[in-house]
C-alpha cells in the first residue's frame, strides 16, 4: 500500500454535528446496572474468589462461568481539592473489600446524562477485572484493557461486561471508567501547570493511571502484566490513538486495538487553540478572572459545568504538551510512537448511525443541494459516485458518502501507517442483520454495520436493541478468539478459523467478518472509493 503521506483529515463538517449526537443518544439510554442483569447468573454455595492487590484485598463473585471483581478503585476520587488534577493512587484499605457492584460512571457531559442519575458521580476512576473461573495467580494469561467511547463525553465500562470473553478465550479482561468532559480535557495552564506534563488531559492521565495499576496489580488475577492489550472504540480507539503517542505510556502496553477510530480521522487539537475553547467554557461556568479561574472551577458545582459544556463540546486529548507532545497520527507517522503490533478496523456502513440520527427522511432533492454544498467543486463527482439510484435511497447514499470519506478510508490510511513499521491486521465488519443501539432504530431504516454495531459481538453488551441471533452470536465467537489471539500472540492466529494475513504481507488484506462467510478481500480500497477521497482537500470534524 502506498503511505498516506501527512492527510489528517477529509471528514465533513456534517459528521462532526452528527457525532456530537451520539453523545445525546446513548446519554438517553438506560444506565448499565450495578446489580446483575436478570439474565445473569450468579454462583451460590461455593466460595467466593479473594485477590490481594497493593491495596488490599478484594472478593468478587463467580458469574456465568467467570469470575468478576468490580468497581476496583485505581486512583484516588478526584473530587475536591483533587478536581481538575492529575489521578493520584488510590488509598490502602483494611481487610478484604466487596467487589460486586459496578461503580458509578463519571459525570456525563451529554445534554441529557445517564437515565439513572445516581449512577453517575465524579467519584468514579474504578475499573472492573473478568477473569476465567479457573484463573489463578502466576498464570500468566493474556490481558485486554477497553476503554469505551462516547466522544469524550459520555459512557461507562459498565456497560461492557467481559465475563464471556474471559471464559471463552482464557484471558483477564480490565474494563475502565475516565473522567470526561471538561472534567477530563480542559486545557488551561493554570491547570496543567499542576502536574509534571503540563497538561489538562485528565481522562488520558487516568487511562495511564489504570495501565499502571493494571502492571502493578494484574498477576494477582492471574494475568500477565507483561502480555497487555489496549483497545477501544471511537472515542476510545482515539484514546488507543493518544497512549500509541504518549511517551509516559511506554512499557505499559504490548498491543493495540483499535475499532471505528482511526488516528487520521480523530486528530487531537494543538494546545494554542485547545486554550481558547477552554477559556470559553470557563467563562460560561462564571470562572473568569484571572488568577481565580482553577479555584472557581474547583468549587463550581457539577450541574454548573455540565451546562455550561452544552453548546462547548470537549475536544478530547491536546497535543503539543508533556503528555501529548505531537498529534498522534504525526508522530505515529514520524515513527516516534510507542511501536507495537495493531489490530484496526470499522464496520461495513459506520455513518447509517449519524445520518439516521440527523437526516432520517431526506430526499434526493435536499441530497444533491447538500453534497453540492458540502463538496463545491467536487459535488457534481460525488454525486456521480454516489448516485441515489445505486444506493436505494437519499439515507443510504448519503451514509455511503459519509463513511467513506471518514472511517473507511482513514482506516485504511491509518493503517498504512502502522502497517510500514509493524504488524497489523485490518477487519471489516459487515453484518447485513447486525442489530443497532437500543432506543436508536428509525423505523423503516436499514441501520445495520453502523458506528457501533460490532460492540455486541465482542462484549457482553448493555445497550443492544435486541439480542444476538444464534449465528450471529456464532460469529461474535470467533471474533473474540481473533481479538484474543491478537492479544496472547501479537497475531490473531486460531486454528480453524479463516487464516487472517497481515497488511503487509497481502496487498490491502482486510479480513471482512460476516455470518456466513468470513473472508480475505484486497478491495477495500475500491468497495470505499479511497484514491478519489485521497484527492479531496481535508476538512475538519
């Protein structure tokens, strides 16, 4: 594959309306709960498992063939004097602490919060560990560590439960909550000039937090604190893309994942203009004079931040500091990144989401005046690529537009990148049937591959609109022995399974993961029409 040289972006400006509303929709839907689902079930009558970590020790309960530990503290709460600094380590604790109930998410800094608000608190840097039932100290096994996603701003680990990915694949799975919103990007100095990177990036310094705790304290659930794998998706994949380029997260990680985030696509914001959305937002929250703008922000209530956030959008991790000191897809281009072997993908038709959230009904006529307006000059070539005739409608052509010219081709492009100085391996996702988030069906909408559809098969999910069927839950099974194998091996190698290339070894080698028929394809760059979106100048999110 030719490398995509230094284009960072030719995402639309709709797509950046249409992400932020992911934030709105998912703030809507239940919170994860704390207790176990009804389906869930809970061994009684045999000992609880007990794990001594640095702190202390912790009982988890056994559930659906695994063991759990949840709402383990990996910092202590950053509330108080502690808001708006960096994680500091978590307290020691006398004897041996519950470990059944989820903790809260972090405050949400969406317009409508989590559904249950007392499941929200900034007192939330807790992580849940899910380990095989027979797992037991020194046994080495591989370890995932995921990181949700929901534009900086919303969402929980909570809502994805690890307990069969654990069992089936023989792997600790360390699912983490971060802070967010302003709370956990806000780019003041008087802030950042607080801790030894000189940085506001809090939710990347919590992730980093939650590596080292992982490194510290992992053997005792039998895991291999020298065998680690970040992954995530979206906002989280972006946040895979910030610890690749943090050179404070070297040596806490061996692997990455990452799934609908490219490095290409989620460019992080340099932090000259990062300040200026920050100052912004902090005199929106009434802290604006000088010299009293952390204390005031420190006092200010959590409601008060959250609104002054609404129409202030965080933009997540900042480059150009201690933590961050280039963007991520500069530096993993440089080749100054924290080089490991990366697994990278999308789903089939990721924009069907934002655009059945932003524009359910268009028509053709409001199809064309959009792209033409959206594309100037090169409208009348899109429109001839995209015509609604191939499409079936004004929706599905428009979402064709909107994924190619965003996650598909930044996935290919990122993955050049990576792909000339390690190994990598490219999936696609497509499911025709795949189910999309609860509460987000339009009704009469094909939704099906979008932005989030691969969650359910990897992760016991608490947000799908339905279940899995039986074939598709089979294909959700060897999706989680590719990712598990990438994680014990650097490979996703399974006996058994389609053998599944590096992109290096095959001209642009995607694995496409699909019920029926999981295959090796080379046309991933035509099917997305990457070399016309290559020509196309970059435009910002």
């Amino acid at each position: 594959m030719k490398r995509p040289g230094n284009r960072l972006s030719s995402a639309r400006p709709l797509l950046g309306t249409a992400l932020a509303l992911v934030t709105l929709l998912a703030s809507a839907l239940p919170a994860a709960a704390s207790a176990p689902s009804p389906s869930a079930s809970v061994a009684t009558g045999s000992p609880r498992p007990v794990v001594t970590v640095a702190q202390g020790g912790l009982r988890g309960q056994s559930r659906d063939g695994a063991q759990e530990f949840l709402g383990v503290p990996y910092a202590a709460p950053p509330v108080g004097d502690a808001r708006l600094r960096a994680p500091q380590p978590p307290p020691r604790w006398n004897g041996v602490r519950e470990a059944v109930q989820q903790a809260p998410a972090c405050l949400q800094f969406s317009p409508f919060g989590l559904a249950d608000p007392r499941a929200v608190s900034e007192d939330c840097l807790y992580l849940d560990v899910y380990r095989p039932r027979t797992a037991r100290p020194g046994a080495r096994l591989p370890v995932v560590l995921w990181m949700h996603g929901g534009a900086y701003s919303q969402g929980t680990g909570a809502q994805f439960g690890g307990r069969t990915m654990a069992d089936l694949t023989q792997s600790v799975v360390v699912s983490i909550n971060y802070r967010l919103g302003q709370l956990g990007y806000l780019a003041l100095p008087e802030l950042g000039g607080d801790n030894a990177r000189r940085s506001g990036s809090f939710g990347l310094m919590d992730q980093i937090a939650a590596l080292q705790w992982t490194r510290q304290n992992i053997a005792a659930f039998g895991g291999n604190p020298g065998s680690v794998t970040i992954s995530g998706q979206s906002a989280g994949s972006g946040s895979v893309c910030a610890l690749l380029a943090a050179p404070s997260a070297a040596g806490l990680f061996h692997r990455a994942v990452l799934q609908s985030g490219p490095c290409t696509l989620l460019r992080t914001p340099d932090s000259a203009s990062a300040e200026g959305q920050a100052r912004s937002f902090a005199a929106h929250a009434g802290c604006a004079v000088p010299g009293k703008v952390a204390a005031c922000l420190r006092a200010a209530s959590g409601a008060a931040l959250v609104e002054a956030a609404r129409t202030l959008p965080t933009p997540g991790p900042v480059s150009g500091d201690g933590l961050l000191p280039l963007p991520p897809a500069q530096a993993i281009g440089s080749g100054s990144w924290n080089k490991v072997p990366v697994l990278i993908g999308s789903t089939r038709s990721e924009a069907r989401f934002f655009v059945a959230l932003t524009q359910p009904h268009l028509t053709a006529e409001q199809y064309t005046a959009q792209v033409l307006a959206d594309y100037g000059a090169a409208g009348p070539e899109v429109l001839a690529r995209y015509p609604v005739a191939a499409h079936g409608s004004p929706y599905l052509a428009l979402s064709a537009v909107m994924t190619d010219s965003t996650f598909a081709c930044h996935t290919a492009w990122t993955a050049q990148l990576f792909a000339s100085q390690v190994p990598t391996y490219v999936y696609e996702f497509d499911d025709p049937q795949s189910p999309t988030l609860a509460g987000a069906q339009v009704p009469g909408l094909d939704e099906s591959n979008a932005h989030s559809a691969e969650l359910a098969y990897l992760h016991d999910f608490t947000m799908g609109e339905r279940p899995l069927t039986p074939v598709q839950a089979a294909l959700g099974t060897r999706m989680k022995r590719y990712w598990a194998a990438f994680a014990r091996f650097g490979a996703p190698v399974v006996p058994g399974q389609t053998a599944w290339p590096p992109a290096g070894a095959a001209a642009g080698a995607v694995l496409t993961l699909n019920p029926s028929a999981t295959r090796t394809t080379s046309s991933f760059g035509e099917d997305h029409q990457c070399a016309f979106w290559r020509t196309q100048p970059p435009r910002p999110l």
